[in-house]
C-alpha cells in the first residue's frame, strides 16, 4: 500500500501539467486505471504493425520512437524525454503503430488505457486541448525534421542531431557535455546516415575543435560552429 501511495504521489507530481485540468472525478478515475512498468536498456516498448491500447507518459529514462526501412537501417524519428506522451496517437488514428519504441536507458513508463484517456478527452475540452497541442507540437517538429534530414549534407544533419539531442535531453553540470550516451549507430540512425558516416563526420569535428569524444560522452566545444554548420547544412 506505501508503495502504491508513493507511485501516485510521483505519477501526480509528474503529470502536474495534465492532472491540474481533471476534476476529482476524473484524478479518481485516471489513478485507478495506470500501471507503471520498467524498461531495461534497449528493451522494445511497443512493436510496428502493434495494435496501441496505452498513453504512455516517460517518467524517467531516456526513449526512441523509430522505424525499420529498407536493408535493415533503422531512422529515429522521435526522442521522448521526462515527463513526455507518446504511443496514443495511432489509437485515435484508428491504425497499427507505424513505428516502435525502445529505452535508451532504464526508464520508468506509466501506461494509461487509451479508452479512459478518450472518454475524459470527450468530456474534458480543457483535456482535449492539451492533446491537440502536443500533437501540434510534435508534427511540428517532425516536419522540420524531414526537412533537415533529407535537405542538408553530411555535416550538417550530424550538427543539426547533436543540437537536436541537447535541447531534448539537456547537459551535464559541466554545461558543455550532451547528457545522452549515444551509440554511433544510433547517431547515425539519428542523422539519416551510415554508421561509418558519422564516425568519420564525428572524428573530423572533434578534429575541428567543435566537439570532444570521450567514448560516447560528447561535449560541445565551439557551440557558434555547430550551430552554423547545422544552418548551411
């Protein structure tokens, strides 16, 4: 029972965004109807071609939403960090997931049935706005995405990513270094390019002064650099 009173106290102080438009009402009915569930490092959350059933709220850890394509290259679509909603919008799609989720890391997910989120969506206009958004939100990014990955060259999608990756996930105390540990295969799944790519690409950057490596520590060097890098593309 302690536990289960500190799981709400932690989902509640989490979803603060979210839990100050319900009523009583529907704060009751939402705390009756979630599951918390871990993920270990790379393990799959939810599979292309699935059929989605939660709204899912990262309360800790570090996601991807990606997609397989052709010869086994996976694109990274979407990175999800604390407090973020996913896996929902195929459900009121009425589709399959297209995509699929993994940790990054150990994360902590809060499943939440699509059908309770629906029904206080309908009657909770305030509810339905703040979904709208998110969704507004999100395509708006993948948009300029699209365009970045498919538009610009080498250089400039892996500056675009690493900027990408610190304004999703943040720096260390240092201010300097990326608070994610990527792996060059997930760079390059990030940046639309071949893992040999970005190592090479990585390597000539670190070579520049822009960046440093340690591993797959990466700390911002010359900030003005990469972020003209990212706009030239």
């Amino acid at each position: 029972m302690a536990k289960k009173q500190i799981e709400q106290s932690e989902i509640i102080e989490s979803i603060s965004d979210l839990w100050e438009l319900l009523s009583e009402e529907e704060r009751d009915l939402l705390i009756s109807n979630y599951t918390i569930l871990m993920y270990k490092k790379n393990e799959v959350i939810y599979t292309e071609g699935e059929k989605p059933t939660s709204l899912m709220c990262l309360l800790s850890g570090k996601v991807k939403i990606y997609k397989d394509g052709v010869g086994g290259r996976s694109q990274i679509i979407r990175v999800i960090s604390p407090v973020g909603y996913f896996g929902y919008r195929a459900y009121w799609a009425g589709e399959d997931y297209v995509t699929q989720a993994a940790a990054f890391e150990p994360s902590k997910v809060c499943h939440i049935p699509m059908q309770i989120i629906t029904e206080l969506a309908l009657r909770n206009g305030a509810l339905a706005m703040f979904f709208i958004r998110q969704l507004s939100v999100d395509l708006g990014i993948a948009d300029q995405r699209t365009v970045n990955l498919t538009q610009k060259h080498i250089r400039g999608r892996l500056a675009e990513s690493l900027l990408f990756l610190r304004d999703a996930y943040g720096l260390e105390e240092d201010g300097s270094t990326l608070s994610i540990y990527l792996s060059r295969e997930d760079l390059a799944n990030l940046s639309n390019m071949t893992t040999s790519n970005a190592i090479r690409t990585l390597s000539n950057f670190s070579n520049e002064r822009i960046i440093a490596i340690d591993g797959r520590k990466i700390k911002i060097i010359d900030e003005e650099k990469l972020k003209k890098i990212s706009r030239i593309g």
